[in-house]
C-alpha cells in the first residue's frame, strides 16, 4: 500500500477486511520462549476523521472461541479455563478517545473488555498505508499493539500458571479497513 499524501482523504466510514487484518498475541511460556496465536473470527468498523482525528473511532468484537495457537490441547485450555468461552463468548473494544502522535502515529484509547471485566486500555497505531484496490475500494492499512496484564482481566488458571505463563501479554493489531461507499 501506498499512503495517501494528506489525512484528510481517509475521512469515512469503515469495515474491517477480515481476510487481511490479523488480529494476535504473544505471551511468554515457562519464561524461556514466546507463544504466539491468533483469533480467526472478529468484525471491527471505524469511523475516521482526517481533518480532526480526535473525532475517529473504532469497535472490535473477537470471538473468544476461534483463538488458536497451533496447538488443540493448549488452545482447549485458553478457551475454557483461561477465557472461560461458554460464559464470556466475545472479547470487544470500543475506542473512547483517539489522539495524533505525529503525522502516521496514533493512540487509540478505549473500552477492552475480556471475561466480562472492562479495563481503558491504550493502542499504539501506525497509519502503514492506503490506496484504491484494483476493484476501486479505498483501503487504508494500520499495524498497532498494547501490553496488557491478562490477571487485570481474571485471565488466570491457578498459582503454577503464574509461573509458567507471563503476566503480560502483547496484543498485535495488522489491519485492514475498507472504507463504506
């Protein structure tokens, strides 16, 4: 993707692409190695204002079920007693405050909602691109990720999790929005 020469001419409504935004997270195991999955299934929109990026917003929603790490004992763990899936099946955001860092950065502060415990969270995004597609959609492309502590949400098994498991874990956001015709 190329971007465009000013940010105004993001101005719009979007949708996330959900067949090029990754939505991922790392987190250490035993302290030794990084663990990284995924989440399969989400939907996302935006509003984004150019002119006044204070005006922007953003909501996700993630189906807690579709996590996967490449690993189906492990993933069966996260889902049932880590993000406890039967009782809490989305994991949502919804911005509350975007805020201009320099011409491409920004921070998006909002509502994270994980286990049914709401916490204000921040995201650290870059603007990595935008174009017209060959079909004449307005894409615009942006890479972002925040630190969280999963025990601030009640993402938590037992005593020898904390010891196995990193406290903090690292959201990744690689994503992609259509803009709305």
């Amino acid at each position: 993707m190329t971007t465009t020469t000013t940010l105004s001419e993001l101005t719009g409504d979007y949708v996330l692409d959900t067949a090029h935004t990754r939505i991922g997270f790392v987190a250490r195991h035993a302290m030794a190695t990084r663990v990284r999955g995924q989440f399969d299934k989400f939907e996302g929109s935006a509003h984004l204002d150019g002119d006044d990026p204070s005006k922007s917003s953003a909501q996700l929603t993630i189906q807690a079920m579709s996590i996967q790490t490449r690993n189906q004992q492990r993933d069966d763990q996260l889902r049932s007693t880590f993000l406890d899936v039967d009782n809490h099946p989305a994991i949502t955001f919804t911005s509350t405050k975007v805020k201009q860092v320099d011409a491409t950065t920004f921070k998006a502060t909002g509502d994270l909602t994980i286990r049914g415990v709401t916490k204000p969270v921040t995201v650290d995004f870059e603007l990595t691109g935008a174009e017209n597609d060959p079909r004449g959609d307005f894409r615009v492309g942006f890479g972002g990720s925040v630190t969280i502590s999963r025990k601030d949400w009640g993402v938590n098994w037992n005593a020898a999790t904390s010891v196995l498991v990193s406290e903090k874990v690292t959201l990744e956001f690689d994503v992609v929005a259509i803009r709305r015709s």
